[in-house]
C-alpha cells in the first residue's frame, strides 16, 4: 500500500494545526480543573470553614497541592452534625440554597466540559499518532515516486533525510518534556551553559542519543544537519559539530574518521560508548538501541578505512536524496552479498560499490541482475569506473542504473534538493 501522506507545506501547516489544537485543549482541559478545584474549596469553606482555615494557616499550599484522595479524606471528616445535617434536612437560607445550587449547577457544568476537553484530546493524540506514521513514511513534493510503502522497507534501514528531519522535530514537539523541565538524567552534561542556551543544548544532546540509539544514524555529517536544522540553525553553524564534541568530552559518544583518496572523502562515524547506551535505554526505554550503521559498514569493510568512507558516503547521500537505506542488506538464498539497499516509491535497488580493483566481476554483476530482478544498480568511484563498468555490462546482456561518488560529493551537501538531484546520475 503506498502511503500518500507527504511533507508538502500543506502538510508541515497540518502538523502544526494540530499541535496548537492539542496545546489549546490541554489548556481547557487543565483550567477545567483548576475551575473543579476552586468549586471544590468554595464548598469546603462553605461547609467546613474554620477546619479548612486551620489547615491553610499550617500549610499555606494548601488545599492547591491536594491529591483527589486528600480531598476525599477532607470531604468525609466534615462533621454531619455541622453543616450536613442543615443540608439534609432543609434547614437552610433561601441565600444558601441559592448559592449550593449554584456550586452544584457550576461542578455539573465545569465536569461536562472537562469530560468533552478529554475526549478532544484524545482525539488528537490519536491524530498525532497517525501524523507520526505519516511523517516517518513520507517524502518532499516534487519526488519522482511516491513514499514507499512500510512493509517494502527492511528492518533496521534508514530513512530520507527529509523524513528523519520531520521525525526530529516532532520528537522535540511532542515527546521532549514540556514546562521547562529538562530530563533530569540530561541535567549533568549542562556543562557551564544556562538558561535558554543550556535547555538548547540538553535538547540537542538527547536527540543525538535518539538518532544514534534508536535510528542507528552514526554519520557525523547527518547528525550535524538533524541537531542543526530543527533549532534554526544551518548545516555550517557548527552547532551539531560542538554537541557531538561536549558528547565526546563527556564519554557518551566516540568518533571515528575514515578516508579515502579517490575520491577524496573523510567520513566521521559516532557510535556510542557504554555509558550513552545506558543513558539512552534511560531515555527511551520503548526503543530497542541499533547497533548503527557503520556497525554495518564494519561487516562488509573490515578494517578498509577507504571502503568505509565510500560505503557511508553513498548512504548518506543516497538518503539526502530521498531514498531509505539499508547496509549490508540480508538477502534469502543468494549468492551474492549486496553492500547496500536503497528503496523509493516502488524502487527497490540493491546495489554493489566498485572502485574499479576488480572487486565486482561480471559473474557478481550478473548475480546482482539476478537478486534485483533484471537490474544492476552500480555505485562506482569515479566516473571512469562506472561508464567501464556499464559497457561492460551491455556487452554482457545486462541493464540498469549507475552513479558515480565523485560527482555527488562534489555538490554541496546542504545545497542537495530532494527531487531534483537524482541519485542515479545514468541508465543503461
């Protein structure tokens, strides 16, 4: 089923729409309360006066702090003989009945907006929650296919760029605590900040322990724009790059750094340490913790710093262009093993890196055609590599799709337009 939710601007003002709307019926929801509070005391002081007033002057947060269960024990130790008995038996002004009644009128009134306040927002949080799987599915306007569909995306793969964005920034909409209290587990990496800039930075920490621990993003680069962009600042504010530093400093995250000549590229890789696992499973109990992509890339490299470099920087620039992401794919009774899966709309590619060493023979070449149904799906060095590796290919009866990396790196990162800078850069 292909999910027709996208993140157009119609649908970033609808997330919005429906934040605010949660944030209003909360407010009514809350000041119905404290409305039913109020009411609560007006009868206690009506009926019990003096006791409520003992109980002020010894605590003056009094009755506001009171639980419903304290209420109930205030409530049920009012002498009946006092006021109760005037109430069962009549024996009341006109003036008082007046007013019993209007406080009676007044809870009926105030516990029917407050039932009709709830089932709003519940009605919302349900909302939200579909918006929540919307967002996690979809990809800009202007794509050449649509979002693709959950059940085509293996576990464990990596979504767009543009959809862990939205995922981001609904993450710190809807789930970082609210009120102007920070996780308190947070509190110790505030380092020498204060105020807003320290709640800034305890927001960008606990994020980063999100997307590393539960999205398994561990590119530097990615996790730069995905700890800038939601705060408003840009890809070159180095504000990503100084949280995933003081992360270091503190012994949450190590960073790893992987190059490769040709093409020339130097890739960081965060993973966390033991102590930002612990803090992470702390902070999002409900999320099993990944192992991380380059965990991944591991599997398939080894210790080939330059093929590390290569494999991640296709990733990453594959999922900035739109696609989900996958390495070191597994793959069912084949005889091959793809380096990477990318899949969009009904695209789904796996897909072999060769740098032209001979790595990628034409026997893998044709197993891979085999694997993508009739498709080979070249990711190549250079662009020598690749118009080689495809003639070769035509010779051979074969057909598919190529890029080559050192034409993607080339373009900035942060200019990169999903939809409209294609990750495929030929067909043949």
């Amino acid at each position: 089923m292909t999910v027709a939710m996208d993140l157009s601007l119609q649908g970033q003002r609808s997330l919005g729409d429906i934040l605010n709307a949660e944030r209003r019926m909360r407010a009514v929801s809350d000041q119905a309360v404290r409305d039913l509070r109020q009411v609560l005391l007006d009868m206690a002081v009506r009926l019990d006066g003096k006791r409520m007033e003992d109980i002020r002057h010894r605590d003056p947060s009094a009755p506001g702090n009171w639980t419903v269960a304290e209420w109930r024990s205030f409530v049920n130790s009012i002498p009946v003989q006092s006021t109760w008995d005037a109430v069962l038996t009549g024996n009341l002004s006109a003036k008082e009945d007046h007013r019993i009644s209007d406080l009676i009128a007044e809870v009926q009134t105030l516990t029917a907006e407050l039932q009709s306040s709830r089932a709003m927002v519940a009605d919302l949080e349900e909302q939200i929650n579909r918006l929540k799987t919307s967002v996690r599915q979809a990809v800009l306007p202007g794509t050449a296919f649509p979002a693709i569909a959950p059940a085509a995306v293996p576990a464990e793969a990596i979504a767009p760029m543009s959809v862990l964005l939205a995922d981001a920034k609904l993450m710190l909409e809807t789930v970082y605590p609210r009120g102007g209290v920070d996780p308190e587990a947070l509190t110790l990496y505030v380092g020498n900040r204060a105020g807003g800039d320290a709640r800034k930075h305890l927001k960008r920490i606990w994020l980063v322990l999100y997307l590393i621990g539960a999205r398994g993003i561990t590119s530097h680069m990615e996790l730069n724009l995905l700890t800038s962009s939601p705060f408003g600042s840009s890809l070159g504010s180095g504000a990503g790059r100084r949280t995933l530093d003081d992360m270091k400093k503190a012994g949450l995250v190590e960073v790893f750094e992987y190059c490769s000549l040709t093409p020339a590229t130097t890739q960081h890789a965060a993973i966390l340490t033991e102590k930002g696992r612990e803090l992470c499973q702390k902070l999002f109990p409900d999320h099993p913790i990944l192992r991380g992509e380059v965990s991944r890339i591991l599997d398939l490299a080894g210790d080939d710093a330059a093929r590390i470099a290569l494999i991640s920087s296709f990733a990453l620039q594959s999922r900035r262009r739109g696609w989900y992401v996958l390495v070191s794919p597994p793959v069912k009774e084949a005889d091959i093993q793809p380096d990477v899966w990318v899949g969009r709309g009904d695209k789904s590619l796996y897909a072999l890196l060769d740098d032209g060493s001979d790595r990628a023979t034409m026997e893998r070449w044709k197993k891979l055609s085999a694997l993508n149904n009739g498709v080979v799906a070249i990711a190549a060095t250079t662009t020598d590599v690749r118009e080689r590796i495809a003639a070769d290919c035509v010779v051979a009866g074969l057909h598919g799709v190529a890029m080559e990396l050192e034409t993607t790196i080339k373009e900035s990162y942060a200019n990169v337009e999903e939809g409209k800078s294609p990750l495929w850069s030929s067909e043949f």
